[in-house]
C-alpha cells in the first residue's frame, strides 16, 4: 500500500513540475514577434543607437538600436541630410541611450529602463 501512495505522489510531482513553465534566464523587455532584420544581433556590442529623428530622445526624438552595420543607413533613411538645418531642439538633459542586446535584437537602455522599440514604418 505504502509503494502506491508514493508511486502516486512521485506521479502528481512529476506531472506538476512538467506542466509549469520554464523560467526565462533573460530579464527585461519581450520583443515584439516583428523586427526589421536590421535590427538583429547576438551581443550588446553588435548595436548602435539611432536617433530617428533631428533631436536626440532627450529632447523629443525617439533613439532605437540598430545593428551597427546599418546605423548610418537607418539614419539617412529616417533624417535624410539636410533636413535638419535650422531645427532647434530643446537642450534638456538626460541619461544617455546604451545599446542592448535582448533576445537576438538590438534595444536601448535609458537608465535603468530598457526597451525594444521597432524601426518604425516608412
């Protein structure tokens, strides 16, 4: 009798533990299911920022990390040369944007908040 309740108990643990969910090893942000393949990397030091627009993050624009292969082009492509002339930004202060690399792609870390944000469409 005793060998049938803990061959009983062994089952419900094992099934118990089988049925729960894996812990992820990576804290942070989830990325969205699409990305632009521009934004793909292995390592934090595969990434760049990006400012997509004339001001930096701290001062209305939006910053984003790109692999650095193609920094300057999603650059041009969001603020094309010269548009920029005779813009002026506010000149507030805030941390810096740091790369990050979450989950195979590319992100930004502005203090202690990091996030993925995509390339937004064009």
């Amino acid at each position: 009798m005793r060998a049938i309740v803990l061959a009983a108990v062994a089952a419900v643990v094992v099934g118990f533990v089988a049925g729960c969910p894996k812990k992820s090893s990576t804290d942070g942000p989830v990325p969205s299911p699409t990305f632009d393949e521009r934004q793909a990397c292995t390592a934090a030091e595969d990434c760049a920022i990006v400012q997509l627009e004339c001001c930096d993050h701290c001062n209305g624009g939006t910053a984003v990390g790109v692999h650095k292969d193609h920094a300057a082009d999603v650059r041009k492509e969001y603020v094309p040369a010269g548009v920029c002339e005779g813009k002026a930004c506010t000149l507030m202060a805030c941390p810096a944007a740091e790369p990050i690399c979450q989950a195979g792609r590319c992100g930004v870390r502005v203090g202690g908040n990091a996030s993925l944000p995509d390339l937004p469409p064009r």
